[in-house]
C-alpha cells in the first residue's frame, strides 16, 4: 500500500472559542419515515417503545449525546398549523404533506409529543414556526401555548390538553427557507416580514428563547447583507442551508454506487462549507463585529438520489463511507469556526438523507455517519485549540482537494480530542500529531479509526457492523502520537 508522512501540530496553549454542543444537532421533519416509523410509532406498535417513542432510536441518538433536535420542518414548517397536532388524536386535522410524498398527515405526532421526545432524548427542543403560510397571531400564540406559566387562553388550553406545566423552549425559527418553499421571498420583504414576527416570539420566562432569522441558500451572500443589515440587531441567530451533492441539484448520484472521481467531487462539495462560513462571517461581522449572532447551519449532509423501489418523496438514501468523510470533514470545519458556528443540525435524524439512523420493520441500523457522530462527540462544549497540519492536495482528473482535515479541543477535565481523517482513495497516511506545549508525555485514553472495504461500503441490515469504529494503534514519544491512517477513513484520539 502506499503511504506519505503527514504531521498534524495541535498548539494546546492556543485556546480559542468554546466549541457549542449545539454544533451537534439533528433535524426531524415530517418528511418520509424520519417520524413516523423512525421516532414515533405509537404506544399499541410490536415494536419496543416507550409511550410511542421507538426505544432505539431514542437509546441510539442518546448514546452520542444528541443536544437539541430541529422539527417540523423544512419545507413542512411552513405549511403546518400547529393547532392541528393539539388535543384529542381522533379529532386532530388530516391533511396532504403536498412536499414530501404526497401523503396522510394525521398529525398523530404534534407540540405535545415532539415536547416529550425531546424530554426523552434529554435535549432542546429546537422548533421552526410558520411564516410562510402562517400569520403573527398563530406565531404568537404558539409560543404562549409552549412557555406561558400563568393564566391565559393559550395555557389554558395546554393545561386542557393534559400539560398544565409550561416547556422550556431554548430556539424558535422565525420560517424556513424563505427564500424558496417557504414564501419564494426576496430578502428584503423577508427581512421586514422577521422584523414584525419576531416581536411576537414573546419571552414569558426568565430563559430567553434564542431567535433564528432564516438565512440564506448557499452562496446567496446578498441574502446575509440585507438580513444582517436590516434585522441583525433582532436576532440571536442567523441560519444557513448547504447539501453536498456529488456535482449539483440536477446531477445527484447513487449513494452506494459511484466511481472515484465522483468521490473526490463529493468530498470537494463538503470542503466548500469552509468557504461559505468565511464569506458569510465577513459579512456578519461588518455589522456584528463582537459576533454575538450565531450563525447556524440547521440544514447539512449528502443529498444523493433516493434507493430504488422507494417514495421519490421520502428522501431514503443509504450512506456509505464516503458519507462518513462528509460528515467529518464538515465537522471539523464546524469545530474550527466556533467563534461564529453556534449551532448545526444534519439533515435529517432517522430514514432520511444522511441519517445516523436507518429503520426497516424491527430492525435498526447505525450508518457510518452515526459512528462519527458517536467518535466526535467528546468536542462537545470542549475549548477549540488551534491546530495546523501538513495537508497537501490529493484528487483525479482535474478534481482536486485536501488530502486531510483536523480540529482539536480540550474538554472540562483536561483532555485532549484530535479528530481527523484521510481522504484519499489510496494513499495511507503516516500520521504525527503533536500536542506541542505539554509538559512530559502524552498519556493516549482512546484511539479509534473508522473505514470500509470499499469506498462504498454502507451498513446494511443484513449486515449491521461493516463500517464502524475500531481501536486505532498507536505509539508515543513525548509529545507525539504516530499511528496509520488506511485510505478513506476517519480517526479520534483522545489523550491528556
């Protein structure tokens, strides 16, 4: 096998900003079998569950510390009328989810149960309200309904629903996309419309409700101008939506099946992030220079073309090794710009897109992207330190992008998580990472390094376990760390 020297210095006495849990968010739309037959399945299913909610899924997305979950949408967010998910199920509205599949939505699933997963999954409810098709009123009145405490219509009404106690309800979405499904607006009427419909987002208690203007697609950097411009100084946050397509909408590829070349361009889409950030924070900071906005990226992950034989509108996709790399690279990158990126959710939690998750009848399955998730979540509200690294380019055919990437931080007890991976399709990477400014030598905790047989291998049901994290071997000489790092992979080290 081929290999090259690549070294990687972590600077431990350059500490930087804070790295937010909230990074490591997920999102669930009505979308597909993201809730229904993924979180939800009713208390009367075979299937294990707790009070409806499916029970693993719920111990699976505990297990890699899921701090806060985006919901109803998406797109549906802007078609929903929460009122129709309230009180008795046998007298809740059905209607058509006209986005995603053409099908049923009973609302089963509404504020109460999405509430109580979230007290399940022990993480922050992150919900999107309806600007789209909705008015300030029903905005309005759907944050006193969550969060009011004292006497009022609204709460009344909860307490009359069975919830007499009042939520907390940490981030609200001032609408989704609202540049495309959510209202096809321009950025200044939206920015006038978030103006008026965040004044309503009403804080009745002593916890703020953290607010999110709905940003800009991509590179829509005339979207972030206006919006900082015209409605920064009402906002805590600003969100940003970006997919990793092989090539781009209309050329989506297969999410097991492609060819080299096509894993290059996919993994260079993911570097992109990088530069979106950047520019974006360029113009956030001319009008935000001490940076309290946030900007959050709740929409993120591969978009590839749906598995055969399924609903074109439920957006199944299976996920590879190459989903992998996606999701560590663009995790680094989120790491390495916390001084802006406060928040993040992958598209999308069960089922859907690139999911940590997959369900079939009884069956569940941990993608390659959820043994990443479950690698780096020691980053968790850990303190970013600065890191640098030998990378040089690697790619075919004109396809050109960094052979590797990396961040680094420091948690509350002191230890170090390195996080990085090899991108390319041949080479191994005899890797040094020095944690230059320690005293004495490095003791390693933990060392893992997830790849596959083949670019393309995913997990199946039939066989659950062919991408996950294994040890990773390593040797110490002082300061530094030395393992081998195969092709295609992705690697943790944890020391103190």
């Amino acid at each position: 096998m081929k290999s090259r020297k690549d070294t990687i210095i972590v600077n431990v006495q350059q500490k930087k900003s804070t790295i937010s849990k909230h990074i490591y968010g997920h999102f669930s739309e009505h979308l597909g079998r993201c809730i229904y037959g993924g979180f939800w399945v009713g208390k009367d299913s075979p299937i294990e569950n707790i009070d409806g909610y499916r029970k693993d899924v719920v111990e699976a997305f505990k297990e890699i510390r899921i701090p806060n979950l985006r919901w109803p949408g998406g797109c549906f967010a802007d078609e929903y009328h929460w009122k129709d998910g309230i009180g008795p199920k046998e007298n809740r509205k059905r209607m058509v989810n006209t986005h995603w599949g053409g099908v049923v939505e009973d609302n089963s699933f509404g504020t109460h149960e999405f509430m109580g997963l979230c007290e399940l999954l022990e993480c922050d409810p992150y919900i999107c309200g309806n600007v789209g098709s909705g008015t300030v009123q029903e905005m309005s009145e759907w944050i006193e309904y969550i969060t009011f405490e004292g006497e009022s219509p609204m709460s009344k009404l909860r307490e009359a629903n069975g919830h007499k106690a009042a939520w907390k309800l940490p981030f609200f979405g001032v609408g989704n996309e609202n540049w495309g499904c959510g209202g096809n607006m321009t950025a200044e009427h939206y920015a006038d419309l978030y103006r008026n419909y965040q004044t309503y987002v009403r804080q009745y208690t002593d916890q703020p409700i953290y607010k999110i203007a709905g940003g800009p697609s991509v590179a829509d950097y005339h979207w972030t101008e206006v919006l900082m411009r015209e409605a920064g100084k009402m906002m805590n946050g600003l969100s940003l939506h970006h997919y990793t397509f092989e090539q781009d909408w209309d050329h989506k590829g297969a999410a097991g099946e492609f060819t080299e070349k096509q894993w290059y361009t996919c993994l260079k889409n993911a570097f992109y992030m990088d530069e979106l950030i950047t520019r974006h924070d360029q113009i956030m900071t001319k009008y935000d220079p001490e940076k309290k906005v946030g900007f959050v990226v709740d929409e993120w992950g591969t978009w590839h073309k749906v598995e055969p034989d399924t609903n074109p509108g439920f957006l199944y996709q299976q996920n590879s090794v190459r989903d992998a790399l996606v999701a560590a690279i663009t995790l680094n990158i989120f790491n390495n710009h916390a001084d802006r990126v406060q928040m993040a959710n992958l598209a999308q939690a069960v089922n859907v897109l690139q999911s940590p998750v997959l369900t079939e009848g009884d069956k569940l399955v941990k993608t390659p992207t959820w043994h990443v998730l479950n690698m780096f979540k020691y980053h968790q509200n850990a303190t970013l330190i600065e890191t640098a690294s030998t990378a040089v380019s690697t790619g075919m055919d004109g396809v050109t992008l960094p052979n590797m990437n990396v961040s680094a931080s420091q948690d509350a007890e002191g230890n170090y998580t390195v996080t990085f991976c090899n991108t390319d399709l041949e080479v191994a990477s005899e890797m040094t990472v020095d944690l230059r400014g320690l005293d004495g030598t490095v003791t390693v905790l933990d060392a893992q390094v997830l790849s596959g047989e083949a670019m393309n291998t995913c997990n199946t049901f039939e066989n659950p376990d062919a991408v996950v994290a294994k040890p990773l071997a390593t040797s110490v000489n002082g300061t530094t760390v030395t393992c081998v790092l195969p092709p295609r992979s992705v690697a943790v080290i944890r020391a103190k």
